[in-house]
C-alpha cells in the first residue's frame, strides 16, 4: 500500500508540514489559496470582458466608416 506524503507549503523558502502549523495558521492558508483562485478566475473574466469589449469598440468602429463612405 502506498504511503501519503504529508502536505507540505512553503512560505518564504520554508517548508511546513501541515503538522506544524496551528489552526489558525492552517485557516490562513485556506484563506490565501481560495483568494489565490478569485484573483485567477477574476483575470480570466476580465479577459473575456476585454475581448468582448474590443469587439464591439472595432464593429462600431467599422459602422462609423461605413457611414462616413456612403
């Protein structure tokens, strides 16, 4: 049977067991990570909404020469 490795973090260049750390040190942790995944999923919503925004600036864009050739 394969043995589990312990969670290990490292802060500051150290390593940490997760049997070192108390619980509020583990809460902490939790904190940071789920920050950690809004702050991503926050930049690949505002890539999206900077794609989406670029296109509709370049259609208006193209409707306006349009308009200034007919």
């Amino acid at each position: 049977m394969a043995e589990k490795k312990p969670f290990v973090i490292t802060i500051n260049d150290k390593d940490y067991e997760e049997s070192q750390l108390n619980d509020q040190q583990k809460i902490l942790i939790n904190h940071i990570a789920d920050l950690d995944r809004k702050i991503g999923s926050t930049r690949f919503n505002l890539d999206q909404l900077q794609v989406g925004r670029d296109a509709f600036v370049n259609i208006l864009t193209a409707s306006l020469a349009q308009g200034e050739t007919e």
